[in-house]
C-alpha cells in the first residue's frame, strides 16, 4: 500500500448523475463539456477537508456508466479527453487525488469485441473467446441482459486489463476501485495487479467486495484494500435497533482485518440508501460520523451526505436514480440543519486527519449495552476514547475507571469545552472524544 493512503480521505462522486448527464431525457454532447463542472466543487471539498475524489464511472457507456463500451474513451455525455485531463490537473494543484472506477467483469453490449462476436464477422470466432459462455448465450452479470461477463481466463484480456489501467494512470489517476471485483476470479487480479503496479508502483487498488472473507479475497487477489460493507450495515443497523452488540461484532471483525489491510469505510455510497435517510433519527448521523471518523480504515463521504441530502435506493429499474442526483453549484448560503451537518463533517474529517495514525488503529471495546458503547482507539502510544449514547437517558461515562487514568474531552455532540475529566456523563443520544493524557 502506498504511503499516501495512510492520510486518504476521499470524496466520492457519481458523475454522471452530478453533471445531469443520467438519467436525461436529452443525453448530452460532448459539447457541453459536463466533466469540468466538476471542477467548480473541487474548493468545496478542500474546504470540506478531504484528500482526494473518488470518481464514479468516467469512460463510454449506453447507460449508468457500468456497461462499459470503450474503456479507453471519455463517456461522450461527459465530455471528452481534454476535460479529464483539465479535471485531474486541477485536482492535483489542489493536492487532491482521483481514484477511478474501472468495470472488468462485464461489459456493455455496444462493447466492440461483443458486437463481433454477436455478428459473426471475421472476427467472431476469436472475439467471442472474451466471454464466457458460448455465441447467442452468453453469460450476463446477475441477470442484466445488457452486461456480459468478461472470459477471465482468456489472456487477452488479462493484458487488455493491464493496459486500460496503466493507460489512466499515465494520464494522471492515482489509483482504482475495481467493480463487482467480487465476481471475478482472484487469480485474474492475481496476474493483473503486480504488472499494473511494476508501471504504477504509487498507485491505490481496491476491490468492490461485498459479503464473503474479505482477507482471504485480499490476500489472493492482490488489491490493497476492499469495500467495507459489514461496518457500514453494523453501524445503521446498531443505532436503528438500538443494540450496539451487532456493531462491537462488526468491529471485532474489523480489528481483524486490518491486520492484513485498511479497509475502505463509509456510512455512504452510490449504491445505497444515504444514511440521512437509512437512520430513524437524525441526531444518530453524527454517532454515524463518528465511527467513521474514529475507526482504522480509508474513511470515504458520499458527496452530498455533507450536505445532509437524502434518497432511498429501491429495488427497480431507475431506483438508484434517487441516491445520484445531479448537483448544481457549490451552495453559498445553507439553512440551518445542513450548516450544521456539513460543520459536523468538516468538524470530524479535521479530528482525523489531526490523528492520522487513527488509518491503523485497532479498537478496545470498554462499555458494552444495547443503548451505551464505549471503546478506546489505540495505534501504539496514541489513543482516543469514544462514547456513544443512543439512549434516552444520560450515559455515566467513568473514564479514569475505564481507561486508568483522566482523559480530555476534544469533541462532543453538545460541544463541551476543552476539559480533562476522572468522569462525565454522555447527554442523551449524545457522543463524546476524548484523548488519553
């Protein structure tokens, strides 16, 4: 893993559902040249703390930007080379990174090898070996007829794959999120991944995996880190339920798997329903945050999460289209509710990246009940204590019993000051953070 990582926090866009380019009743041209809208936020999210931008889908596509049809083409509906390029060099003057999207298990049925074989050109016999399945039944991705899954054992596209991302990070990216990545053979990123990184050895690779080992995935396929789904479903799940018991499992996992690499977290993402929907109450976002914040891993906002949007994935054509809206410009006057919860944001991203060890930290649970949960967050000789209350009552909180010696308050959802305290109370459906003395 490169040692950049270790200071990520990332950013991460949808674009063509930002950029109003999907779903549209009138795709639009090349013309417009979408992508560089995105320029116009990339203060925002400087101001907002983070690292780097996590880019959705970039390259040509019919629809969502996952039935990939040229991997080496800037979707037109975006814009074109020169925008990319413009892109990534603003975001670097700023010292942000971009992390790309590659889609390898399947492709669009426009996909060009796809269409020979379909065909039955000169090129159909050959073409054909690229997927896997047989002319006229193919194997599709998950039932969608108009993904159709890549044949990982051909070594044409082994070395296709090699090339498309070696290709995006000589133009300026800093690393991939490799989709379904779940779905291919671990001896395919096996053989890939060395070669992309002998011509990238900087660059950040991780795997969208959802259930399943997450080490052993990791330790077979070579990427640097996978998508942390069992966090992310602890944490709704435990301040929904009001049992903390589920997420001190979760995190019991977690220490594991950071023994063998920094998962990437979240509370949020382009395939799920924003938390500010998911959680029943919205004072829990910031226990949320907090978790985020606190815990090892490659912490990662959802943009427009800051901003305490809203939208529920439903299970239907178009039923992502609520979590992907299109964005207009940075706002310059905000209301109160969403003042506040981008202050929150900026407030915990700005606590993280003050304790940069937190990326490799492991965590020590020290209270434990359905509504109460208190932990320590310890790399080395550093360490933070956390408080979480989702109960009606005040939470006892006896650090100096706890931990074995007073601590500091540095945050809190009731902004306490800056106190060393023996012991405190957490208010009602309240956090705290204290560091160790």
């Amino acid at each position: 893993m490169p040692d950049w990582v270790r200071h990520a926090i990332w950013w991460q866009v949808y674009p063509l559902g930002f950029v109003g380019a999907f779903p549209a009743a009138d795709p639009p041209s090349p013309a417009e040249h979408r992508l560089i809208r995105l320029v116009d936020w990339l203060d925002h999210a400087i101001e907002l703390g983070v690292s780097g931008i996590a880019l959705g889908p970039v390259f040509a596509s019919r629809t969502h930007g996952y039935d990939t049809t040229d991997h080496y083409r800037i979707d037109p509906r975006l814009g074109d080379d020169a925008d990319f390029d413009l892109l990534v060099d603003e975001a670097h003057r700023r010292g942000l990174r971009i992390l790309l999207d590659g889609v390898f298990n399947h492709v669009g049925i426009d996909f060009p090898r796809y269409r020979e074989a379909v065909n039955g050109n000169g090129n159909g016999p050959e073409a054909s070996t690229w997927f896997r399945g047989r002319t006229g039944r193919m194997q599709t991705f998950e039932g969608h007829a108009d993904l159709i899954t890549l044949n990982h054992h051909n070594p044409a596209v082994v070395d296709y794959t090699v090339d498309v991302m070696t290709h995006w990070l000589g133009r300026g990216a800093d690393g991939w999120r490799l989709d379904a990545a779940y779905a291919v053979p671990e001896s395919f990123w096996a053989q890939v991944l060395p070669r992309v990184r002998r011509a990238a050895p900087d660059c950040w690779l991780v795997a969208e995996v959802i259930h399943g080992d997450y080490r052993t995935f990791v330790e077979r396929s070579g990427v640097d880190s996978v998508t942390q789904y069992e966090l992310w479903k602890a944490i709704w799940s435990s301040l929904n339920d009001r049992n903390f018991h589920e997420l001190d499992w979760a995190l019991q996992r977690h220490n594991g798997f950071l023994d063998t690499f920094a998962p990437q977290t979240f509370v949020g993402n382009h395939d799920v329903t924003r938390i500010a929907s998911t959680l029943k109450r919205a004072d829990h976002i910031g226990h949320a945050l907090v978790l985020l914040f606190t815990l090892g891993g490659v912490p990662t906002v959802y943009a427009g999460d800051e901003l305490g949007y809203r939208g529920v994935k439903e299970e239907r054509v178009g039923g992502d289209d609520a979590v992907r809206p299109e964005f207009t410009s940075p706002p310059t006057s905000l209301d109160r509710p969403t003042g506040d919860t981008l202050a929150l944001h900026r407030h915990l991203i700005g606590l993280r990246r003050r304790h940069s060890w937190l990326h490799e930290a492991r965590s020590t649970t020290l209270h434990l009940d359905n509504r109460g949960y208190t932990f320590m967050a310890r790399n080395g000789d550093e360490a933070l204590i956390v408080a979480l209350n989702i109960d009606d009552t005040p939470m006892a909180l006896p650090v100096e019993h706890l931990s074995g010696r007073p601590a500091e308050i540095i945050a809190g959802s009731q902004a306490p000051r800056r106190q060393v305290v023996s012991t405190t109370v957490v208010a009602p459906h309240g956090w705290l953070i204290l560091a160790g003395r």
